[in-house]
C-alpha cells in the first residue's frame, strides 16, 4: 500500500500531529500530512525485531542508540521551532 495525502491545500505542522487521533499512523512531508498502512504482519514483526537485536548487538559498545518503530522523528529545516517543523516520519 502507498501513502495517500490529505487535505494537500493546507500545510501541516507537529503541533498539528501531536492533536490527531493516535489510533491512525501520519507522516508530514513539506507539510502535506499522509496516511499510512496498517500495522505490518507478525513476520514483518518478527524480521524487523531480529534486525534490531543484530544492530544493537553491534552497537552496543559504542554511544549510538536504536529505537524500534514506531517511533517518531523530526526533521527541522534551517531555525524551525519543534512546533513549526513539517517534515515527520
């Protein structure tokens, strides 16, 4: 399944996210907010949770961190204030 956008005409921001429902999953992309696929599959689950466990295996000396998903990161464009930012994923 793809993403579909919504309601293209108007820009979205994380303070907008933070207010939606949390038993739907968004993204925001230049601020054009998006809809995403049901959670995956049991093996979607298990594979991705395998991977995890190998990449902290590796990792776990060093200073880097591994979350799980879902989970939400912002990207800021130039000086955005967190509620400004447009880009969620």
């Amino acid at each position: 399944m793809g993403l579909e956008a919504i309601k293209q005409e108007q820009k979205f921001t994380y303070a907008d996210y933070l207010s939606w429902d949390d038993n739907q999953r968004w993204e925001i992309i230049h601020g054009e907010a998006y809809i995403l696929s049901p959670a995956p599959a049991t093996d979607h689950q298990a594979i991705s949770t395998e991977l995890l466990y190998q990449i902290r295996n590796q990792l776990k000396e060093g200073a880097c961190k591994i979350f799980h998903a879902p989970f939400d990161v912002r990207l800021p464009l130039k000086n955005e204030k967190e509620e400004e930012v447009e880009n969620v994923v």
